[in-house]
C-alpha cells in the first residue's frame, strides 16, 4: 500500500497518563509522537472512532477516557480480550482472543487520527491529504485494530453507537482497508463489507476524496476506448486479472460475482450479453466479505446494496431460490444487509423465500434479526409466522446486534421479552452448544459460556453473557423479568456477577434504584417505552 505521510504513533503510556486531548501539531512539537516504522519498534493499535464533535473528537473527553479504562484492562494480568462470539461460531480454532502477554510483550503504540494526522488548517497545507490518502498503508502496518464506539452523544445531541459508526463514511474506509489487508493479523470481529462511498459524511467533499484512495488500491489501468461499455469491461478484466467471461480465478470467484461486488448495471449487462452465466456462484469461502462458496451473484448484489445490480439479473432471469453452502437464499443475504429495497423486489417475485430457513434453521426475518436491521424486520413481519418472531430477539442478541431501536422493533412486533430458549439438540446450534458448554467446564469463553447457560435463559440473560448492556437497558426499560432463573438455576444477576459486568449494571438487576435508572439513561436514548424504574 502506498504511504504518502509519515506514520506516526503515541506510546500507549503517554495515552494512558492524558486527561485531554492536543491535537497532531502540538504533540509532535513536544516530542510526544513517534514516527513508526514496521518490525523495529513494536506493536501498533490503530483505534476507528466516531468523532464526537464538528471540530474536536470527544469535547467532553468521553469516548477516550473509556478507551483508556479498556487498555488499563486488556493489558492488566488478569484480564484480555475474549474472542467475538460470532469469530468462535464461525472458526472454532480462533478461541483465545488478544492476552494480556500478548499486548504487554513488546512496546505497544497507538495511532489515533487526531494525534497522527494534521489537525490545524493553517499548518497543515496538503500534509492532511497526505495522511488521508495512506490510511490504507497504516492499517496495513497495524498489529491491532479497534473500534472505539461507546455510547456517547455528539455535541449536537446526536447519539454515537457502534451502528452510527458503522454507517460513517470515514469509519468505512479505515474498515474497508482492515479487511484489505495482507498479512496475518489480529482481528476480534467477522461483518460483511459495505460500500465506502454510501457511508454518511459531515462534508460532502470528502465522499471524492476517499474515491481517490479507493481506486489507488489497484493502480494503473490504461485505455484509448471512449465507449463507456468497453470501457467499463476492460477496466474490470484488468483490475481482477480475468482473460475469460466464464472461468473462476484461483479464489473460485467467477467474472459475474466479481462484477456484483463492482455494481454497475452497465458491467452486469454487458457481461451477461458476452454469455456470462446469469447462475453463476463462487466455489470457495471468501474470507474478506465472509462470503460462503456456492454464493450467487444475485446474492453478492444484494450483500452490497446493488440494487440496480440486482434488477438486471432479476430481468435476465436468475434464480431466487438459489441457496448456498449455509443454505441462504438471495432473501436472506439481503436480511443480512438491511436490504429492505431488495427485500421488497426479491418477495414480489418469490415471496416463498422468505419462508425458507437457513442452515440454523432462521427465516429470513431471523437473518434480519442477525444483522439488527429495523428496516428489514419491518418489511418481513408480514411475511413471518408469529413463532419465528416470538424468540427472535434470542437471534438479534447472539449476534451482537440487540441496539435499542432493533429492541423496540421486535417487541411491537410483539417477540417476548422472556421468552425461555430452547435449542433442539440435533439442530446445528445444539450440537455446536452442547460441545461448546463441556468445553467451557476447562476452557471458557464467552461462546462457551453462553452455551454452558443458554438452556431456559431469557434474552435479559443472554445480553448480560454477551456483554450487550445496551441490550440489557432496552429491555429493562421495556419491563423484562429479572427474577426468572435459567436450567442451571443462575438468575441474571448471578450472571452477571459471574461475567463481571460493571458495578452500576450488577446493581441494576438486582431491583428498581438509582442503579437501573443509570443503566437506562446511559444506553436508552429514543424513547422506548419504560416501565417505572
């Protein structure tokens, strides 16, 4: 990756030791700043955040003060980093997270892009530029990458959480290069990629610029053609390396799946009029999109919001119920998305896709659920028998996407609040739960301990395993139980003390105080109806 301004990092002691934030200017002058470069200094953690104000990151020294609390635990002896839930799910050798060791055993710096980038406009010239346009390359140097969004509200009242990062064009980016990168490193979350260029900017001005970076990713394509089409085709065949319309790469990724990342109707038709196969699928796991093989290029398209995409496929004939190797169909692929736009387009050709369940036995609005995606379970509770919908926000909670909003939603869709999971036990999750709860008796994490309590665990419960206490307020607020008990007779706030959840949040369980009424006022910003506290 290219590098156009130098690396630089602070030593994670001088982090820890600041009670406000300077700027890139003043802390270079003091000789705070490191220049880094790779293998001779030590290890670097490249911190993605929302900026908590117009012009300062976190005026109220809010977001980094957090950050801080969560370094003095991550390198502290009896403390690290347990595997995202979803990470041990999907690759099971993947259990041990970041240690403490790990973290402590060479000098550790971080890159945060008020310290490592030019700040002050007079000073900074092109230099800022500079910095942007070799984010790529810092990422690339990074041991860690972490995203910093704790609950918080911007200075102009507006809410910052991990889904208001998600949808930050600036966040975008910085994810999209973690994703890009080429070596080996540590990462401690799976999610499919989404388009940089769609992400929410305060400045429209710098949608072109992050274009710049993007399109450097894969430099030098030359052509004399002025026919848009042509041109269109000849810059894909260069930029994937393809000589044929129909013959898979060395990834199992033919030209058409290629183009449904790309997502221009124009591509599409093009290749489909040079006989591309409209069918076509990969043959292999892609580890960047967390794709599956088997994967059609209908569904890729609506992965990524290529809707337009999705049209001309739909046109050419491509098949809806084309499932892949965990059995997702085109419907649920958008679900997954938050596609409501192609939700609407794939159930007014097939409708009978939604009622297709995937390899864990989910409808598409259980898919939807996973993706935490008002939009989508709005449009598919239509299309959704009350059963599936009654023990959904067990699905929204597993995978780590039960924000409050996702909470309301499925409450007036009327899933229960305390609803008692039960997981057949030669289902694919029971199986996965039942190894996963004998494992944990010697090695524990939290996938194992969600497995060792789920059994009669209502979704209060499950936030509280999976440390989802924006979760857990939502549904405090909304009135769930928190006298009920799980198989192994452990009530929520037994749970909780057994995960270490913060002291406010152990004390909120244990009945109405002023405890609860933090916990609510903390994570519960938009209203969601409320019990007496």
């Amino acid at each position: 990756m290219p590098q156009y301004f130098p690396m630089y990092v602070i030593p994670v002691e001088d982090v820890l030791s600041m009670t406000m934030l300077r700027p890139h200017e003043e802390l270079l002058n003091a000789g705070t700043l490191v220049q880094y470069e790779e293998g001779s200094q030590g290890s670097v953690m490249f911190i993605s955040h929302q900026w908590a104000g117009s012009d300062h990151p976190d005026p109220f020294f809010e977001q980094f003060k957090i950050l801080q609390e969560a370094l003095r635990k991550m390198m502290s002896n009896a403390s690290g980093v347990s595997a995202n839930i979803l990470v041990e799910m999907m690759y099971a050798q993947d259990t041990k997270g970041v240690t403490a060791k790990e973290l402590t055993s060479q000098p550790l710096f971080l890159w945060y892009d008020y310290f490592s980038c030019p700040q002050i406009e007079a000073q900074m010239g092109k230099t800022r530029q500079q910095a942007i346009s070799s984010i790529a390359a810092y990422v690339e140097k990074c041991q860690y990458f972490v995203v910093l969004c704790p609950h918080v509200r911007h200075a102009e009242n507006e809410a910052l959480t991990k889904k208001s990062w998600e949808s930050r064009g600036w966040c975008r980016l910085e994810r999209a290069a973690e994703g890009l990168r080429l070596q080996g490193k540590t990462g401690l979350s799976i999610e499919a990629q989404i388009p940089v260029g769609e992400g929410q900017f305060r400045k429209d001005e710098d949608r072109s610029k992050l274009a710049e970076v993007l399109c450097d990713f894969v430099p030098g394509f030359i052509s004399d053609t002025t026919d848009p089409a042509v041109l269109t085709v000849e810059r894909f065949m260069y930029q994937n390396g393809f000589l044929s319309i129909r013959e898979p790469d060395s990834a199992g990724w033919p030209p058409l799946c290629y183009a449904a990342l790309d997502g221009s109707p124009m591509l599409l038709a093009s290749l489909l009029e040079q006989r591309a196969d409209v069918n076509s699928s990969s043959t292999k796991y892609d580890k960047l999109f967390n794709f599956p093989s088997r994967m059609s290029a209908l569904s890729i398209c609506v992965a990524l919001m290529n809707n337009d995409a999705c049209r001309v496929l739909i046109e050419a004939k491509a098949d809806l119920h084309a499932e892949d190797d965990l059995k997702h169909n085109a419907t649920h692929w958008a679900a997954l998305a938050g596609n409501a736009e192609a939700l609407q387009l794939l159930c007014e050709h097939t409708p009978q896709t939604a009622l297709t369940p995937n390899m864990l036995g989910f409808l598409a609005f259980g898919s939807a659920c996973m993706a935490g995606s008002v939009e989508a379970t709005s449009f598919l509770r239509a299309y959704t028998p009350q059963a599936e919908i009654a023990g959904s926000l067990h699905v929204a909670i597993l995978c780590g996407r039960g924000s409050e909003e996702v909470v309301a939603q499925l409450i007036e869709a009327k899933a229960d609040m305390n609803f008692r999971l039960q997981t057949p036990l030669l289902s694919p999750l029971g199986i996965l739960f039942a190894c996963m709860g004998l494992r944990h008796r010697w090695t524990a994490s939290t996938l194992s301990t969600y497995a060792y309590h789920h059994e009669n665990a209502t979704p209060l419960m499950c936030s509280i395993i999976t440390s989802s206490f924006e979760t857990a307020a939502a549904l405090v607020a909304a009135g769930a139980r928190t006298d009920l008990r799980n198989s192994r007779g452990c009530s929520v706030a037994d749970l909780a003390l057994e995960m270490g959840a913060p002291d406010f949040v152990r004390e909120a369980l244990l009945g109405p105080g002023a405890a609860r009424e933090k916990l609510v006022e903390t994570y519960v910003f938009h209203g969601l109806r409320r019990v007496p506290m």
